[in-house]
C-alpha cells in the first residue's frame, strides 16, 4: 500500500512538472523581432499560445515580411547576390505561423516553408520557383514586419 501511494504521488509530480514545461518557450517572445515594432505591432494581431504556438496575422492587407541572412540559413545563395533574403505573401488574413512553418528550436525563431523567396540585389528578385522546393530548409528570423 506504501508502495502504491508513493508511485501515485510520483506520477503525479511528474506529469505536473512536464505539464508546465509544454506551456514555456524557450525563444524569445515573437513580437520582440518586429522591425520598426511600433508600426509593425500596430498593423497585426498577435496571439501567444501555450509553448511556442502562436499565431500572426498582418491587418489592413499589409506585407508580411520575415528577414533572414544566407549566414542564418540553408538556403543557397544565389550567383550575384546581397545577403537579405526576405519571404513576403500579401494577403488578407494569412496566419503567419503556419503559412511559413515557424519553428523555435534551441532558443531561435526559424522559417522552413517558402510560400515566396526574394533575395536583395539592387532590387528584390525571386528565387527560381517553385518555391516549394525550399520548403523544409531552415533559415532563422532575424526580423519580421507587417507594412505597405
């Protein structure tokens, strides 16, 4: 009976203490990579779930833009490039989250699926499509904006 009281009570500290550990992220908070934060914050919605789920939508049918480097990504430079690689969608309502496959892992917000690549050279030009090829590389946001 000892015996049995003691798992139960084990058991019940632990699926506690994993319980809590599902509601913590370990990046920081989203929001926080938004470039020019005023603005941007004021052009979406933002909602923080439990752990790293989150959803974000750009308003007003702004841009929504994610900012990487090739040094912060697997994606491949193309010939003749700058380094700024940005993904832009505009749309009304498109839920950032899922629609680019935002993932944290050890602390560091990630892209992985492209719905559009442009890169930075003297003017933004497209990756070759389809842009579903890249889907599944990892390229770390190194900042976010919601704008015209």
């Amino acid at each position: 009976m000892k015996y049995l009281l003691l798992f139960v009570i084990l058991c019940f500290i632990t699926l506690q203490v994993s319980g809590e550990c599902l509601d913590e992220c370990e990046c920081q908070l989203f929001t926080n990579l938004a470039l020019g934060r005023l603005q941007t914050i004021s052009n979406m919605s933002f909602t923080e779930g439990a752990g790293c789920v989150n959803k974000l939508f750009c308003k007003n049918n702004n841009i929504l833009g994610l900012g990487s480097t090739f040094s912060r990504s697997e994606l491949d430079k193309p010939v003749e490039s700058d380094i700024l690689p940005p993904d832009d969608v505009k749309r009304e309502e498109v839920e950032a989250f899922s629609q680019f496959g935002i993932i944290c892992e050890n602390g560091t917000w990630y892209a992985t699926k492209y719905p559009r690549v442009r890169y930075n050279h003297g003017g933004m030009v497209d990756f070759p499509p389809p842009f579903s090829q890249y889907d599944g590389k990892k390229s770390e946001i190194v900042f976010f904006v919601c704008a015209t």
